[in-house]
C-alpha cells in the first residue's frame, strides 16, 4: 500500500489545468519541513488533486496556508536544461485538510469591519 501523509505549507496558490480528457485538475507545492536548528531541511511536494473535490477546496489552497495531505507518492525523474537527472517528489492526493486559520494575507482582505455592542445597563436586571 503506498500512503504518503504529511504536512506543510503552500509555496504559491494552487492552479487548474484539464487533462486531456476534459477533467479538472488542480496542482499545488508544500514546503515540507524535517530536522531543526542549522540541520532543519525542506523538502518540496508537487500535489495533483483531480475532479471536483479539487475544483471546491481551490479557493482556500493560498500561499502560505498550512495543509495536511495524505495520497500516492512518487518519485519522477527527469533532465534539466544542462542534463542533469533531476527526482520530483509528487503526489497524488487523496484527502487534502486545510490546518490552522487563513493565510495573514488573505485574512486581512476579507476581514469585515465589527462594530462594538452597544453598551447595556445590567443595574435593572439584577433582582436586589
């Protein structure tokens, strides 16, 4: 069974493209981090998320949000512009949970202004 968890941050807003077939599918990178202190090490995660579930959770899928993430890893090769054999970390996502609040960015932006309560005099509700 190949069942990859992790979790991590977006390191931009998530994207749609269709395959061929006509079927959304919504891609984003998590910045996993492992290790602390002058050994600390991220780890980049290319995520595909296909159909419709993709398509509802894109809008929350913002730079900077902390998600979980559990699928089908795999690791791709490819050859960079100078030749070099290069591994992309990637995964198939099969369940995405979006971790703490909203990116501070986003937060502010859809932030409506309160207004306070109006104050009350509680000095005739109290029975003595």
């Amino acid at each position: 069974m190949n069942v990859f968890t992790f979790s991590g941050n977006l390191g931009r807003d998530a994207e749609r493209r269709y395959t061929a077939g006509g079927d959304s599918a919504v891609s984003f990178s998590v910045a996993v981090k492992s290790g602390f202190g002058d050994k600390a090490v991220t780890s980049w995660i290319k995520c595909n998320l296909l159909g419709k579930r993709g398509e509802s959770v894109m809008p929350y899928l913002k730079k900077g949000q902390l998600v979980g993430v559990s699928g089908e890893f795999s690791a791709r090769e490819w050859q960079d512009k100078e030749g070099q054999t290069k591994i992309s970390n990637e995964v198939r996502v099969n369940d995405v949970q979006l971790l703490g609040g909203r990116p501070q960015e986003q937060a502010t932006e859809t932030a409506k202004p309160s207004r306070p309560a109006p104050a009350r005099d509680f000095s005739d509700d109290v029975p003595f």
